[in-house]
C-alpha cells in the first residue's frame, strides 16, 4: 500500500512542521534498526531513496531480515514505533512479491500524522535496489540495477490477506492524510483520491472544496472510535490549508 506519488511536484510548499514530525522519527526508528542484531540491512527506498522526497513525503524503508524470522519481523509491534503512537496497521504483503512482507503503518506525533511502508525482504534475496538510499548493512549486499518498482513488480505476488469491514474504514481514515497531501501539492489525483475514500467526484473542485470534502468523510469517521486519528486528520488539513491560504 504504497501512497508516494511517483510524480511528486518539485514545487510543492514547504511544511517545516511535517518534516520536523518526519525526522524525528526517522532519526529514532534508524537507531532502533542500527541496535537490533536481527536486522541485516535497511535502506529509505521510495521518494527518499530516489532523492525526490519533499516535506509532505512520506517514508518507506526496506529491511532485510533472516529468511526464518520474515514473519516475526512482519508484524507491527516489532518494528520501530516512537516517538508517537502507532494508531493503524495495514498487512500490504500484496504489493510485494512472494516471498516479502509488507506493512502500512499509521502513526501519531505531537498530533500529525505520519505514514510508513515497511517492506520487509529475506536475506536469500537482498540486494540494494539502484534508488535506494543504505542506511544499515552488516553484510555488504550488493547495489542492483533494478529500481525498487521493478523490483516490487517482479514475479508473482503474495496474495493478499482477507479484510473486515471496518479495517477498510480505518485504512480509509488514515488515508484522508494522503489526500490532504495531493491538495496541498495541487495533484491531478486530488479528486479521483478523494472519491476513493467515500467523497464526491469533484475534478474542477478549488482547493478549499476539496478541504471541505475531506472534512466532512472526517466527520464520518468519528464513529470508529479512533479519536486520536480523527484529530491528526484534521491537524494534517489545517496545516493544509494554513500553506495555502
């Protein structure tokens, strides 16, 4: 479940505040990696590993592991988790090919939010994918020359990892966010994200009807029971709006 755009607009508006949340969980989660003796390698991939990550971007990190420890590393509470508050997560094995773990993790610092892909790979198949940038290795692995996209797009994937209903709805709600992000960096998906959560189908909407859109599915929300990701999702569409107006 990967939500980088892969055209992020080198013009997006700066939101110092996001990137402060960003690294100081980045700088946390780094150290937990750099102590954990299981963890033979890891790298930033996506938009930060390709260097086109701006401060709205979010984080994905690929981990290697022992092949006999894929799944006890595969789970939530054993990947780094502070600063904050881990309040989601998603199994996104399906995005990777078989034999990988995926998670989307969904985070809470000082009242933002934050998104996280952690995929997780098994030493028999490690490899630095050619946009990647290392920020562990015990070993030495080498630097391929396939991007991680192609790498994630190799073969047969896992398949995917049957839902509830209201997982959906909590996948939904951690994704307002992400939508909030296509605002503020006036992406021609604005619309077509905001209908996949649940809202209208606005294409020619201003930026504040989209804002307006996003709130009221906010609203709807509520009655999952998950207070404190409503309000980082109201704080994240603030913030929005704050670099907008």
């Amino acid at each position: 479940m990967s939500t980088e755009s892969r055209t992020e607009s080198s013009t997006a508006p700066p939101a110092p505040r996001l990137a402060g949340v960003r690294s100081r969980w980045l700088s946390a989660a780094t150290a937990a990696l750099q102590g954990d003796r299981g963890v033979a390698g890891a790298a930033l991939v996506g938009s930060f590993g390709a260097g086109r990550a701006d401060d709205w971007s979010d984080i994905d990190l690929l981990v290697f592991v022992d092949d006999a420890q894929l799944d006890a590393y595969a789970a939530p509470g054993r990947l780094p988790s502070s600063p904050g508050t881990l309040t989601a997560a998603f199994d996104a094995r399906h995005n990777g090919p078989r034999g990988t773990r995926a998670l989307a993790l969904h985070y809470v610092i000082d009242g933002l939010p934050l998104w996280v892909d952690w995929h997780i790979h098994p030493i028999s198949r490690a490899g630095w994918p050619a946009d990647s940038a290392v920020i562990l290795d015990r070993q030495g692995f080498d630097r391929l020359p396939a991007t991680f996209s192609d790498l994630l797009s190799t073969g047969e994937h896992e398949p995917p990892t049957l839902k509830r209903p209201i997982e959906h709805q909590m996948a939904r709600l951690a994704m307002i966010p992400i939508a909030g992000k296509q605002i503020a960096r006036r992406s021609p998906e604005t619309a077509r994200m905001i209908e996949l959560l649940g809202g209208p189908y606005a294409p020619g909407a201003s930026w504040q009807d989209h804002l307006a859109a996003l709130r009221e599915l906010l609203a709807g929300f509520a009655a999952l029971g998950l207070p404190d990701s409503v309000a980082a999702g109201h704080a994240y569409l603030d913030l929005v709006k704050e670099t907008l107006d």
